[in-house]
C-alpha cells in the first residue's frame, strides 16, 4: 500500500513541480529582460545627454595676450571635414582638415598676440606634395607676416622636409637624419599571378594612355606609359627640388646630389646623418626637442612652457567660437569630393557617394545664403555614371546663378576631372595629377581555372547575352562587341563634356586626352586648367565671381547618427583602419570591388564603365 502511496504523490507532485520551475524560469527571464531593457534605457539616456552636451555652444577658449602657436602635425591631412561625434572614439589623433588648418593659419598671420610659429614633424604621416605645397605657402604667409617659423622633427623624410625647409629655422635631433630619395612609380602587375590561377581578364580601354589596365594585361610597364610616368616623376621632382632649394638659398646642384649621392655625403661624415645634414645647409640646430622648445621661447621673448605655447586646435576653436555668430553676408560653400567615385555610399571611408554629393550640391543650390560653390576635388576618378550624375549636379548649381569654383588637391583625374569640367573655373596647384581622359573596362574569366579544375557547366540560354558575364564561359564575341561599343561611347561622351564646359574644340582635345596624366603646371599651357593656386586661390575666386567678398566660408559635415556612434564604439574606427598589411599589394583592386564580384556572382548586366586613373597622389 505504503508504494502505491508514494506513486500516486509523485504523479500529483510531478506536475505541481514542473509548473513551479517553469514559473522560476518565467521568473529569470522576466528579470533579465526587464534588466535589459533598464540597461537599454539607461545608456539611451547616457547617449542622449551626450548628444545634447555636444550639440551646446562651446565657450570659447580664454588665449594668452601673446604666445607661440603650436603646430604639432601627428595625423594624415584630409580634404573632407571630421564627421562630428560627441565621443572620443579612437584612441589615435584624428585626421587633420587641410580647410581648417589653412584657415587657422592665415587668422594667425593677422593676429598680433601671435609671436611664433612651432612647427613639429616629429610624428609627421605624410601628405600629397600639393597640400605640403598648399601648407608652405601658408606659413609663407606667416613669414611675411612677421611671424618667424621654427621647425623640428626627429628625423625628416622627403615629404616633412619639404614642408620644414620653408621655416626661418630648421631643427633636426642630433640621432636624426634627412632623406630626399626622390620619387618612385612601381605598380605591381597582376597578370602572371593570375594566369597561373587560371583567371583572364579581358580590358576594354580608350585612350592610348589608360594605364589602369596594365597591372592585369601585362607583366611589366609599357614603352609609352614609360615614358608618360618619367615626365611626371622627373616633373614633380624638379618642382619639390627647386623648391628646397629656393628656400634654403642653396644651388639646386647641392640638393640634387644629396638626393643622387647620399651614400657617399654620409660616408664623409663617418655615417652621422645629422651631422651631413648641417653640413649641407640642410637643417640650422641641431637639438633635442625640449632644447628646441626652449630656444623658441627664447626667440619670442617668453619663458614659461606650459601657457606659452598654444596648440592650434585650442587657437581654432578660439576662432571657431567667434565665427558661430550670425554672418549676413552669405556663404562661399566648400563641397569636398575624395576618394573614388561611386553610384552609392558604401560606408568606405576612401570613396566619394554620388548619391551623397548630388544633394549637398542640390541643397547649395537651394540654400539662399550660399552665394557660390568651391568644389574640392581629391578623386582618382571611379565610376562613369556616377561622374556624369555629378557633373549635372554642378551644371544645376551654376544654372542657378551660383558660380562653382573647382580646387584640385594632391590628384583630380579621369572622373574626378570629368566633374569639374562642368565647373565656372579650375584652380590646381602645380603638383597637382590631373587630365585622364580616358575610359575602360575589365572582366575577369575564370574559365581557364575551369578546366584546369576539371569542372563544367551545361543548359540553356535564349541568347549571348544571358548571363554575359559569367566567368566560367570564355566571353562571347558579341558580348566583346557591345563591350567595346559601349567603352568607345563613353570615352565619346567624356571628350564631348570636357570640350562643352573647357570651351576646347574637341580637334584641339583629342590629343591632350587619350589618357594621359599631367601635372598642373602642363594641363595649365594646355588649357585643361585656369589658374595655379590653392584653395585660398580657389575661395577668392569664388568670392570675386559671386561679387560677395565678404562671404564666410563654410564646410559642411554631417553628424553621426546614433546608431553610427554606438557601431564605432564597438567596432573601432573608419574602414581603412582595418585594412589588411598587404594592403597596397592589393590597393589597384579595390576601386574595382564591384566588377570582380562577378567572379562569384554571374549578372545579366553589363558591367560598368570606368573613368579612373591608375595613379595616387606622390
């Protein structure tokens, strides 16, 4: 009996239990979900008041009546203005706008409580030789001004010292050296690598001098890219040569055999780099980085190293501060374009948006404060489609009465000069790469790997141009025939808008076009560009047409989204940051991302044309 007592309690208890644990259970996830959700509440707060203290006024910095403006360049320049985040998402100094440091700059030059200028390179990453070109003439300016330049780095490379050489006083540590190595043009050519594999890829081109398919059709440089590549690097060296040398007041036939004959100034010199660099007029001190900062002080006539030198962010949002007062005399709108060109915002930091750029020229346009458009241009070129949508977009702006002034940084080229054909006036620097006017297409095949696999396909298709692309079939000849047809079409289209906006007959533009690269200083004698200048040059420019020479300048930037903040905080910083070490092996790949997908994704589509140039600014 007593068993059949236990037996039916457990049976009756059984579900009694059962049910108090799901409870306890119900109970858990209750609390963790509530939790979850107090959590979730707690950092929307958190971001809230992050957000609504970001988006208040900042008090404007109190500045001494006189002291030494810091100029410590640690991070890579960029044309396009930081995106504005209320958190300190990366650890590493954010990227510096050329814009904004110009401009901080030349308030400088007109600012008596400045005395000097320290300029530290020590942790200099570098810069195209157009915006270091753009940077010496604005501490030209200070010079000029009267404000002297002191300049210091541990040891100067060719880019930093091209940028030091225009101070009044040029520092370098005594364990330090300077390096003038010259200019160098190197891609690396894919095409052996890939046949190897298996891959084809067949290149459409117009333009005798479109280089960018060479790396994948060929296992070294042609004869005539040669030749285009030696004027540039021969052209640009003499300009950043003869440059040192004006100011350092040395003959240009002693910085060209440091630049040649390094190994054997050193060796005069038992191999102590500063020492050949003094002796070479090259650097004026040498000295620690404290004893420099010491020796500016002493200089300016100040003492105290702590309040006496100003960094130029803290002098900038001094400025800043002020500037955010209403201003009644409108706007002189910088629009920056950089990197390659695309149809949509991809979220890569290196690529430039149609879709984004049409509506800030769209909302300029619009906008009854701006008086006139600065189109910064910093692109290789990139996609056809998306450059033509661009170049409507800025025909749009000047239709609007509103003139559109382009300033081309370190390279404006192929695309990115296919834009701004549509602009009022071109200003490059003389270091500037432009021109490319030219057009291709590439298609991998991966049928050869197919059969070296052993793998095959079968079925249907209604006709040749079903599935054109896909890579595991050779490319039919009538896809070859629309492929080369579209190519010569686009390039056609190209010559037709750069002889409409430059005003060029396009008998006199052919030749200069075809693809070919050239410096500032030569598409200026060809026509292909107005003025040399910078983006000060540019600005005024813009100012002198618009008739509003009081106009303030004003960069737009966007700002994160929430969601956008909270990606990056997790995930760290912008894209490139996260690039692989062999990155620039792969660096002539990228821009193509989208066409080599086709590898693994067959299209009914044919693919895109291009107007990029296979060069990065030196």
């Amino acid at each position: 009996m007593k068993p059949l007592i236990l037996l039916f309690k457990a049976l009756l208890l059984w579900p009694i239990r059962l049910i108090a644990r799901l409870l306890a259970v119900l109970e858990w996830i209750g609390r963790a979900v509530l939790g979850a959700v107090a959590l979730g509440i707690g950092v929307a707060v958190v971001v809230a008041l992050l957000f609504a203290w970001h988006a208040a006024p900042p008090a404007a910095p109190v500045l001494p009546s006189r002291f030494v403006l810091a100029l410590t360049l640690d991070a890579p320049l960029t044309e396009t203005p930081s995106l504005e985040t209320p958190l300190p998402l990366w650890d590493d100094p954010q990227p510096i706008h050329l814009g904004t440091l110009l401009t901080t700059l030349d308030n400088a030059a007109e600012d008596p409580r400045v005395a000097a200028v320290a300029l530290d390179l020590s942790r200099f990453p570098g810069a195209s030789y157009a915006q270091l070109a753009e940077l010496r003439d604005a501490l030209g300016r200070l010079r000029q001004a009267g404000k002297p330049v002191f300049a210091f780095a541990d040891r100067y490379d060719q880019k930093s010292y091209f940028l030091a050489s225009v101070a009044d006083t040029v520092t370098l540590d005594p364990e330090g050296f300077v390096l003038l190595p010259g200019l160098a043009l190197e891609p690396t050519y894919f095409k052996a690598a890939l046949d190897r594999v298996g891959i084809t890829v067949h290149a459409f081109r117009a333009g005798r001098y479109k280089s960018f398919v060479e790396p994948f059709t060929r296992t070294n440089m042609s004869e005539r890219e040669r030749a285009a590549a030696t004027d540039l690097m021969l052209g640009l060296w003499g300009q950043i040569r003869d440059a040192i040398a004006a100011a350092r007041k040395r003959p240009v036939e002693a910085i060209e055999r440091y630049h040649a004959a390094f190994d054997e100034i050193l060796a005069a010199h038992d191999g102590d780099g500063a020492a050949a660099a003094k002796a070479q007029g090259l650097v004026d001190t040498l000295a620690p980085f404290t004893d420099w900062q010491t020796q500016v002080l002493t200089a300016a006539q100040l003492a105290d190293r702590d309040h006496d030198f100003v960094s130029w962010q803290r002098y900038h949002a001094a400025h800043e501060a002020k500037r955010l007062l209403a201003n009644g005399n409108g706007e002189i709108r910088v629009i920056t374009l950089e990197g390659t060109i695309t149809e949509m915002d991809d979220g890569n930091d290196a690529t430039a948006s149609s879709d984004r750029l049409v509506a800030e020229l769209e909302a300029a346009r619009d906008d009854d404060t701006v008086r006139a458009v600065v189109l910064r241009i910093d692109s290789p070129g990139g996609s056809a489609f998306a450059a033509e949508a661009l170049r409507r977009a800025v025909r749009a702006v000047r239709d609007a009465g509103k003139p559109v002034i382009a300033s081309f940084a370190g390279v404006a080229a192929s695309g990115g000069y296919w834009v701004a054909s549509a602009a009022d006036a071109i200003v490059a620097r003389p270091e500037t790469l432009t021109g490319s006017i030219g057009v291709f297409a590439l298609i991998p095949n991966a049928a050869p790997l197919m059969e070296k696999l052993d793998l095959t396909t079968d079925g249907v298709r209604t006709g040749p141009f079903a599935a054109p692309l896909d890579p595991r079939r050779p490319l039919p000849d009538a896809v070859r025939r629309a492929l080369d047809a579209s190519v010569g079409h686009t390039y056609r289209r190209f010559l037709a808008v750069v002889s409409e906006g430059r005003g060029i007959p396009q008998a006199e533009l052919e030749p200069v076009a075809e693809g070919r690269v050239w410096l500032g200083t030569a598409a200026a004698k060809l026509g292909l560009v107005d003025r040399l200048g910078g983006l000060e040059t540019a600005i005024a420019l813009a100012r002198e047409r618009a008739n509003a020479p009081d106009a303030e300048v004003h960069w737009p930037t966007s700002s994160l989204a929430p969601r956008e903040v909270v990606r990056r905080l997790i995930f760290g910083s912008e894209t490139s940051a996260l690039a692989p070490p062999l990155a620039w092996l792969t660096a002539p790949l990228r821009p193509l991302a989208p066409l080599l997908r086709s590898l693994t994704e067959p299209t009914t589509a044919l693919p895109p044309v291009w107007a990029h140039c296979l060069c990065v600014a030196p």
